[in-house]
C-alpha cells in the first residue's frame, strides 16, 4: 500500500506541474504568437505527428513494462530541433511543451483504445515523458548559450568540423533517456510479494540497448532535419526502427520460448504420469516464493524453468504414481525420479545449468551439510511441489490449512525453514489460507496460475 | 546477399581464373572512366572506410531467421563514393574482400574480392553518370543533397545489386541457362527488403559525412545503433537457441520413456538429412523435416502398447494400439508454435503409398512429402537393426528390400533417392547393441506395415481418391 501511495504522488505532482507549464504557456503565446516560418511550422506539425504515432508503438518487455523508443526518440529530436531554433526562450519552449503535451494526449488516446494500458499508467508515463523532453530543450538551449559568440568547432584528424556539437547532443539525449529509465523505475509499483522492487541495475540491464540506440537515433533526426529539411523525418528514424523491430521480436521469442516450455512440462500430464495443470501450478508457485525471497529476475527466469520441468524424469516410469503425486512416493524413489529428470536436462546444452536443480529438488533439507548441495531453486521447487501434490486445485481452506501444518511439520527436517515461512506469506497474501477463502478471490486465484507470475 | 562460391571441379577452375581476370580488368576499367568524368579521390576516407568494410565483413554471418536490417559492407561500398570519389566503391568493396579475416580458398577470395571490385566500379560510373557530387565541402541546400546525392545513390545501388546476381548467375550456371534463370527469379524478390533499407542507411551515412560535416562521427551516429541492433539479435540467438534445445529435450523424454529406441531419432533424422539433400528440398523444408524426424515417434510416451514377452508375432490389440502413437505425437506437440510446420509429417509417417497406412490411409501424392521421407528412412532403419528374428541387413539387402515395396508401401521417387544416397556414401552409423531388445516388436518393421495393411477395417477413413495415383510416381520436390 505504501509503494502504491508514493507511486500515486509521484505522478501527481508531475501531473499538476504540466498542467500548471501548459496554461502559463499557452498565456504566454497567446499574447505573442512565435513568428515561424511556414517550413519552421510544418517541422512541428511533423515532430508532433511522428511523436504521437512512435509513443502509440509500443513495445512490450515481458512483466507488463513497455517502451517505445520510437516516440521517445521524436521526442528528443523535437526538443533538440526546438533548442536550436533561438527565438525567445519562453516562446520555443511554450511551443515545444504545447505541442509535446497533444502529441502525448493522442498517444494515450490511440494507446488506451487499443486495449493497451491501464489510465494510471499512461498517465504516468506520458508526465515522465513530458518533463524528460522539456529538460532536454531547456539543457540544450543552455549549451548553445554558453558558446562563445562566433566561437566555431575545428575538426580534428578524422573527425569533421560539427562533431563536437554531435557529440555533445548525443552526451545530452543520452542522459535524458537515462533519467527517463531511472523515473519510470522509480515511480512503478513493486510487483506482489517482492520485499523490492527489481533493481535498478537489473532494470538498466534490460534497457541500455534501447536507450543507447534511441538517444543516438534522436541526434540524427535532429541533423538531418537540419540538412535535408523536415519531410523525411520518419525516415530518418530507420535505426530505431530496426532496433525497436529487434526488441520486438526479443520479446516473441521469449514468450514463445514459456510457451515451449510449458507444453515439454506437459507431457508428463498427458501421459497420465501427473495431474493436470501440476507443472504450471507448481512454476507458478514456486515463481511466487521465489518473489518474496529476492531472487533476481534472472534466477526467477530459471527457477520457473526448472520447476516446469522438475517431473520430466516420470516418463521414465512403466506405472504412472497415482496422482503424480511425487511427494507421497518413498525418498529413494524421489531421489531416482529427481536424478531421472536431471538427466534428460543435462543432456540439453543450456539446460544442463539447471540440471543441478532439478536433479537435487528432492534432497531433504537435514542433509544439505553445505547449502551449495541444493540451490535454493531446488528447495523452493521441493516445496511447491509438496503443496500442489496436497492440495492442487481442491477450494477447501481446511485442507489447505492442514496440508501447511503438514509442511510446516517437515520443517528443518525436509523443508528448508525460509521457503516454508515465504509459502505461508505467499498462501496468506493471497488469502487462501481462511475460511473466507473460498470465495470468488481464492477461486479465481486457484484457477489461474498465471496471475501475478 | 550470398557471395558464397561453388567449388570449382576440374575443368571449371580455367573457367573460374578466366572469370576472376575478365572481372577484374572490366572493374579497373570502369573505374578509370568514373574517375575521368569526375575525378578526385580522397585518401584519407577511403582507407578508414576499407577498414571498417574489412571489419564488417570479416564479422560472422549468422543464419538468416536472427537477420535484421541491411548488412553493413555493401552500405560503406556505396557511401564511400560519394564521400571518397567515383572510384572508391572499387577499392573499398575489391580490397575488403581481399583482406577478409577468415579461412578462405584463394579463388573464391579472388572471385570475391573481383566481383565486389566490379560492383564498387559499375556503381561509381553510374553515380558520376547521372550527376552525383563527391568530396565538395561547399554548403547545399536540401534539393541539391536529395538530387544530387540521394537519387544518384538510389540508382548506383540498383546497378550493384543487379550486378551481384548476374555475375553470381554466371558462375553458378556456366553451361546449364536454366539453373541460372531459377537463381536469378530466386534472388531478385528478396532485394525488393533489402534495398530500400541499405540505400536509406548508405545515404545517412554519406550526408551526415559529408554536407553534415562530421566525417568518422557519422560512423557512430548511424552504425552504432545498426550494430547494437545486430547484437542484440546476435545476443539472444546465442543465450538460447532454444528450438534446438526444445527438440533435444523431447529427445531425451522419449528416449528415457523407450529405452530401446535409443539413437533411432537420430538416425532416422540423419538419414532424412541426406535424402533431402539428394532431393533437393529447401533449406525451410530441410528443417522441418529434420525436427519431424527426430520428434516422429515422440507420441510412443503416450501410446506405448505394453510389449508382451509371450507373443513373439504381431498382435491385433498392439496394431491397435501403435495406430495412435502418431496422433499422439501431434497432440504432444501442437502448442509448440515452431514445430507446426513439421506436424503433418509426423501424424502421417506411417501412410502407405497404397493407402492402406495409418491414421488416415492417405493414398500417394495425398501424403505429405515429408512424411513419405520419414517412412522410407524409418523403414530403411528397422531393417538395418538386429531384431530377434533376424540379423541386421545389410546395405544392399535393405534397399533390395525397399525397392519392392517401392509402389505399394512406399513412394518410388524417395527410394530411388534413398539408393542414390546409400551408392553415394555407405550408411555406417553408430549401434548401441542392447542385449534385450529383442522382444519388443519393432513397429518400424515393414512386416508390421504390412500386417497393418493386411488387418485394416477398409474405407473407416480412406479417402475415395483414385488409387490410380499410385500407378504414376513422382518424386517429391526434385528440382532437376
């Protein structure tokens, strides 16, 4: 709830300052329209054209964060385009924010109606944007001022003569599309269940290439438009479009790639070997668990993959467990179906990391002398798979509550203490854990594997 | 584009020096007329951007699915006329691909580098031909840049282009005209994405260099973000090249639920791979049908009839059950989006070319081509294991064997390729002999094919199609 209020304030305060900057402006231009030049005004019309349609583009990363280097990158350009214009101070930057602020209000719109984001999100992302272009004018403007009047750049050895005002532009967007990255991580609510919000680093991690190809695509818009004039403005984004089309398909790929996954860990059902829903369950559980004890999401990543796959190992059996209910078998089979299923990753190149795993997901946690023995996937996926195995889709909170008990009686023997207590806060956020758990909540929670992973 | 040789073969090898030569003095030529019309060439660019080609095209090429955007070393052969002169598209493109990093035959590096020389050449003679401008540090207006510069650009990457295929053409076909005119109707539509791209990226390039007065900057403004483009791509293949890893690890499920089957994916997927070759199946048709053969009998995890140690002949209650294995494979497979294109060949590997197969008794050209691939490598490779009942066959007594059931069980075009492939190079693959396999009856066998045949209830899904098609073989996808 905390997270969520600050986030709120955040994006309120950046709300009520546009509003405040658009009417100031539009005050100030009312009283004195900038006198541009009919191409001066058809370059604006264009930057806002192609900044509304790149913002609409958007693509998705994975867990519900969007960019759209696109628009971030007409955006720059407009601004950097806007600096170099040297009207009054008050007047380009009036107009810059005028027109940044409809290009926006339309990207939202098409965005919205498209089935796109939440009203919250958009909000706050279309702010961010909002304030990160105008500081881009405003530092610009400030740069070109500071030079020296008549003060004319040399060109070195291989370098030509305007380069080091290219590479100040690019210094510049660069920095924005950072600080852009850095509010947009900043004011996103943490996901359920993390005691953190993914860090930074990891944030950036995912983005620099983004970021890097957009700030740089923003410094050549700018140029070209200085050289060859406005009407090719979206073609002069052709890197960023080559790269938001790499990003595009990154992120296919990775959806497909669960969907792979997931279809391998159904074998096993099919076959009758386990019940149905059990690997996905049991990934979505253990991704969960995994949440609350920091993991990274990288660790995440593989955790659901082991667990999607830890039963692999049942089709080798001649006789299906009944119920596929592993936890119920003896710990020397466990131990053989565990190893079973390390095997046939191991066999796999970059499976094999994970092979380790799954092949000790069965170990008992009194035996892990030295915790390096049994990743803490392992013990997390031991321990979801326990609970699936007890209770599965079964809507009763008695049951529920004695299949806990259950677990939490193998504690420090079979479980790994930490898991069990992040299982009960997991089980108890969630709400399946009182009588009033089997309302529409707890059902629609057990029916849905997927929600919040 | 692929300037990827042949091997040249014994009498060719004149042929190829001759054309190397023929190349190489037309390139020079050309070259010398660019720099008369318009002359001037400045060294100091040419030489970074040969460098930076050399780079580019010393980079490896990775497979086309993970290719996004143009490749960089024809983009800095354009861009270097006119920011080098008319001749430099000659030296950037000949020498490039002269002092390729990479272990090369001299000749295909010859060839290369001459061809590159010629197209670098060709396209300064036409930009200087219609009036592009080079090297000149006056100020233009934006017409001048896009008449000037753009539309010469627009039109000396056509001519390269068009230059590739022909001189590619001609040393493919020498002597076979038809080879050559499928190359050429082949290659040309895929320019059609590829042009617009690199012309756009080339003239970026050369106006931010030249009239935009940043010369080596402009190399990180518009090929950085290309390259990081590239690597992002190149970086996510690498991670996980997860359909590989996803068929592996299907592999390795079927193979831990069937002990005894282990290795006969892989050698059924292999000998497909030859046989498709010796057909001349397309490099898409080739993938799909190694996935489909290494996952054909994936669906034995879940139709697997339990092998009675008593009966030592076929059953009634095990046809029956075996017919489900391969709807069992698709159902297994069908959530797998990159697998879709192979999931007809593996629910129809066990049709007859007679119709009398199952699950749907399809009847000759009705199969899937792939699937009668499968059926001829599947049924070559039970033949050549040792079963109970009999010793391994060899080689020539197993295509003896195929070849009477050419017309009837299976399709005569795959096993007269089957016999060219196993003439070409003897099918010596590697057994793991297992002491008890010899119970368990072998569902591949032919003779259970045809006990299958024999027993099955006629017309439940036969399709009324003429069995008349079975009189008129034809080998699938051949192209000669």
């Amino acid at each position: 709830m905390r997270a969520l209020s600050r986030t709120g304030a955040v994006t309120a305060s950046l709300l009520v300052l546009t509003v405040v900057a658009v009417l100031v402006s539009l005050s100030w231009l009312a009283r004195s329209v900038p006198d541009y030049t009919p191409i001066g005004w058809t370059t604006i019309a264009i930057y806002t054209l192609t900044f509304a349609l790149g913002e609409s583009m958007r693509v998705d990363f994975g867990s519900g964060r969007t960019v759209a280097p696109l628009g971030m990158a007409a955006g720059l350009a407009f601004a950097l385009c806007m600096a170099q214009e040297m009207g009054p101070f008050e007047s380009d930057g009036g107009v810059l924010l005028v027109f940044t602020v409809l290009a926006t209000l339309v990207a939202s719109f098409l965005t919205h109606r498209s089935g796109g984001e939440r009203i919250e999100s958009l909000l706050q992302q279309a702010t961010t944007r909002i304030v990160i272009v105008l500081g881009t004018f405003a530092a610009y403007r400030a740069l070109i001022m500071l030079r020296m009047p008549g003060e004319n750049f040399r060109g070195g050895l291989l370098f030509g003569p305007d380069w080091v005002n290219a590479l100040q532009m690019v210094l510049l967007t660069a920095l924005a599309t950072l600080c852009y990255f850095v509010l947009l991580w900043a004011s996103r609510p943490r996901p359920r269940g993390a005691p953190r919000r993914t860090s930074l680093t990891d944030e950036l991690s995912d983005v620099w290439a983004v970021g890097a190809v957009t700030a740089v695509g923003a410094v050549m818009v700018a140029l070209m438009d200085g050289l060859v004039g406005p009407f090719m403005i979206p073609l002069y984004l052709l890197p960023v479009v080559l790269m938001q089309a790499a990003v595009q398909r990154q992120a296919e790929q990775r959806m497909a790639d669960r969907r792979t996954l997931q279809a391998i860990g159904r074998v096993t059902e099919v076959t009758g070997f386990t019940s149905p829903g059990h690997a996905s369950r049991v990934a979505a559980l253990s991704v969960r668990i995994g949440r609350v004890l920091g993991m990274s999401d990288r660790d995440l990543r593989d955790l659901e993959t082991a667990a999607v796959l830890h039963d692999i190992g049942q089709v080798g059996l001649s006789r299906p467990i009944p119920g596929g209910a592993t936890s119920e078998v003896s710990a020397l089979d466990q131990r053989r179906l565990a190893l079973g299923a390390g095997g046939i990753l191991a066999r796999t190149d970059d499976l094999s990391r994970l092979a380790l795993v799954v092949s000790r997901q069965s170990v008992p946690y009194r035996t892990v002398e030295s915790l390096d023995q049994a990743p803490l996937a392992g013990r997390v996926i031991k321990v979801a798979n326990a609970w699936d195995d007890l209770v599965g889709t079964d809507l009763d909170a008695g049951l529920r509550l004695r299949a806990l008990g259950r677990i939490e009686l193998g504690v420090g023997n079979e479980y790994d203490p930490a898991v069990v207590a992040a299982l009960r806060q997991v089980l108890e956020r969630r709400g399946l854990l009182h009588p009033a758990g089997t309302g529409r909540r707890a059902r629609a929670a057990a029916a849905d594997p997927d929600d919040g992973a | 584009m692929s300037t990827r040789t042949h091997r040249p073969q014994g009498a060719n090898a004149t042929r190829t020096r001759l054309l190397i030569a023929a190349l190489a003095v037309l390139a020079l030529g050309a070259a010398l007329l660019a720099d008369r019309i318009s002359p001037g060439l400045e060294l100091g660019p040419v030489i970074v951007l040969t460098g930076l080609a050399v780079v580019s095209v010393s980079l490896p090429t990775r497979g086309s699915r993970g290719h996004i955007g143009p490749s960089l070393t024809p983009v800095l052969q354009i861009a270097a006329i006119p920011i080098g002169g008319a001749a430099a598209g000659m030296i950037v493109g000949g020498v490039s691909h002269l002092l390729i990093v990479r272990r090369q035959r001299l000749s295909s590096r010859l060839f290369n580098a001459a061809m590159h020389a010629l197209m670098g050449a060709v396209c300064g003679l036409l930009y200087v031909g219609v009036g592009g401008m080079h090297g000149e540090a006056v100020v233009l207006t934006s017409v001048d840049i896009l008449v000037r510069l753009g539309l010469p650009l627009v039109l000396a990457f056509l001519a390269s282009a068009l230059v590739n295929v022909a001189v590619l053409a001609l040393r493919l076909g020498w002597d076979r005209p038809e080879a050559r005119r499928a190359f050429v109707l082949s290659t040309l539509p895929g320019l059609r994405g590829q042009l617009p791209i690199s012309v756009l990226v080339a003239f970026l390039f050369a106006v931010l260099w030249g009239p935009g007065q940043l010369e080596l900057f402009a190399a990180v403004l518009v090929l950085g973000p290309l390259a990081v483009a590239h690597w992002t791509l190149a970086q996510d293949e690498a991670e996980r090249s997860s359909q590989e890893r996803t068929v592996r690890t299907l592999v390795a499920t079927f193979e831990t639920a069937n002990p005894y089957s282990v290795g006969h994916a892989s050698r059924v997927a292999e000998l497909c791979r030859r046989l498709g070759a010796q057909l001349g199946l397309t490099a898409a048709d080739r993938e799909t049908l190694d996935y489909a053969a290494l996952l054909h009998d994936i669906g034995l995890i879940t139709a697997s009839p339990s092998p009675r140690r008593s009966a030592t002949e076929v059953d009634l209650d095990y046809l029956a059950e075996i017919t489900q294995h391969p709807a069992a494979g698709v159902a297994i497979l069908e959530d797998i989006e990159f697998l879709a294109p192979a999931l007809p060949a593996i629910r129809h590997h066990h049709e007859r070319w007679d119709g009398r197969g199952y699950p749907n008794g399809l009847v000759g050209e009705q199969i899937p081509p792939l699937a009668r691939i499968i059926a001829v490598a599947d049924a070559f490779d039970s033949l050549t294991c040792s079963r109970s009942h009999r010793p391994p066959l060899s080689d020539g007594q197993a295509c003896a064997r195929l070849r009477e059931r050419a017309g009837s069980h299976l399709d005569p075009g795959v096993v007269d390729a089957l016999e060219r492939v196993i003439a070409e190079r003897p099918w010596a693959p590697t057994m793991l002999v297992r002491v008890d396999d010899g119970r368990v009856p072998d569902h591949d066998d032919p003779a259970v094919s045809d006990r299958y045949a024999d027993w099955s209830p006629e017309g439940d899904d036969a399709p009324a199609g003429p069995p008349a098609a079975s009189t008129q073989p034809v080998p699938t996808g051949e192209v000669d």
